[in-house]
C-alpha cells in the first residue's frame, strides 16, 4: 500500500517535475499493454482522456 505524509491530505505538496510525471505514465501504459503497437496504446489512453478535457480525439497520423 502507498503510504503519504499526513500533512498531503490538507495541502498540496506542490508540483512533480514533469520528467517524473512523464516516467509514471510511461510505466502505467507500459503495463496496462497487452497488444498492439505504442501509438495504439497512446490512441486509447487520448480517447479515455479528452473527454475529461472537454475535447475529442481523433487518431494521429504517426
């Protein structure tokens, strides 16, 4: 189980430098893939994503 510092559920411990944040990501894609290519999986994660972002996605040429 993840354990916080308590002091985190009242105040944000501010922003993860964006390298950590593009690592995190990496790996959750990489374990959720079970098939297809790297741009099939990045498909996916954009179409569950855009509408949360009030967007829509379309598929991206490379």
């Amino acid at each position: 189980m993840l354990q916080f510092e308590n002091a985190w559920r009242y105040e944000s411990p501010g922003a993860m430098p964006p390298e950590i944040v593009e690592a995190v990501f990496s790996q959750v894609i990489a374990r959720t893939a079970m098939q297809g290519s790297r741009q099939d999986l990045y498909e996916f994660f954009k179409r569950c994503f855009a509408p949360a972002a009030a967007q829509t996605a379309s598929r991206s040429s490379s």
